[in-house]
C-alpha cells in the first residue's frame, strides 16, 4: 500500500523536483502539490493524505500558519517542515506549532525518500545538527535526571522517542488514552519543555536515559 504525499511549497522547481522524487519511490504517492497555504489547506482536507511537507517560508501564509491550520483540523495526515532553514528558533516554533519533524532542503535525493518514509511510518524526523540547534534554543533548559521521572513516565517517553503516538503508547502498554495525556502532561512539565517532539529530542540527546529505557 503506497502512502499519499501532499507538498505545499511556493518554489515550482524545487517542488517539481520533490514530486518527481516521490513519484519515483513505489512505496509514495503524490496525491497533490500546493503554491501556497491556503491552496494546501483545501486540498489536505479533500485528498487526505498519510503526510504533508511544507515550506516555511511562504508570501501571504507562511509554513507555521499553514501547519497550525492543518493540525486544527484534527487530520490524520503527519506534518513535516521542509526549508532551507537551519535557524534554532525556527526548529522551536515549528515543533511548538506541532510539527512532526523538521528536514532541510538541501538533503540529498535519497536521504529525503527515506525521511519521508519514516515519517509515514510515525517516526520522528528531524537532522542531528537540528536537534542540537533545538536544543540551544530552548535556552538550555535544567538537565533533568531520568531517575526524576517515574518508570512508566520513562516507558512513555521512550516510546515518544520513538515516534509512537499516544493510541499506539496506549496499546503497548495496556493503558487507556487518557492515562497517557496524563502521563504525558506530567513529564513535560518536568523536562521543562513545551510539546511531545520537544520531549522526544531531550530522550534522543540523552544517551544515559536511552540506555536506561533499554536496559
């Protein structure tokens, strides 16, 4: 089964160029391109897509506006920002906005193809170098302990660092939703960071607490 990809980029070429590259992957599907916000908006809505990559830096809407609006709308399609942006500030707004990765335009052809399939499949995708600028921008906030957070805090946060969504956590480990979003809203508070994918970058940028997760 091929995942439907929408791309919502002003730049015709190098939208033209993405598009001939999902259209060569067997495992994607372009199912529609967008110059714009607004455009893109109406057609994720009419096409339903498995995963959307926006620009960020768009005339009249630009990507935060556009990812905002998408994920009002409660689609299932995942949202990956894809710009020449490298700027930490920009990682943190997109994330904040909840974004579901972060990736540069100037990846090479197949790195892009195999980010984009991870990011179909759920996971998290945002560049190394990205990670440590999101990290910076979050002013540093105070190193936390794993021991600080509770184990079945731990095993969902492991699982965030994994890209799971909560109905996916809720189903490994045999708990209902809603005990999730607790546990959830409990260990962003003590991570000190504002969204999910924030805290997924703090477990990947910890390698004690990775290692403890699967010890």
């Amino acid at each position: 089964m091929t995942a439907g990809i929408l791309l919502i980029d002003d730049h015709p070429l190098f939208r033209s160029g993405v598009a001939q590259l999902v259209r060569a992957d067997p495992e994607l599907a372009l199912l529609g391109e967008a110059g714009d916000g607004a455009t893109g908006i109406e057609l994720a809505e009419k096409l339903d897509p498995a995963l959307i990559l926006i620009d960020l830096n768009m005339k009249q809407m630009n990507g935060i506006e556009t990812l905002r609006a998408l994920k009002a709308r409660k689609l299932r399609a995942r949202c990956v920002m894809l710009t020449v942006s490298d700027d930490g500030q920009d990682v943190l707004e997109a994330m904040r906005a909840g974004a579901d990765g972060y990736l540069l335009k100037d990846l090479e052809p197949e790195e892009l193809s195999l980010r984009i399939k991870q990011a179909v499949t759920g996971q998290m995708v945002i560049e190394g170098s990205l990670a440590g600028l999101l990290t910076e921008a979050l002013n540093a906030p105070p190193k936390v302990d794993a021991s600080d957070l509770t184990d079945r805090e731990r095993e969902i946060l492991g699982l965030l660092a994994d890209g799971r969504s909560n109905k996916e956590i809720a189903r490994v480990l045999g708990i209902a939703d809603a005990t999730v979003k607790v546990h959830i809203k409990h260990l962003l508070r003590k991570l000190n960071v504002k969204s999910r994918l924030e805290a997924a970058v703090w477990a990947l940028q910890n390698p004690h607490f990775r290692q403890s997760v699967t010890d």
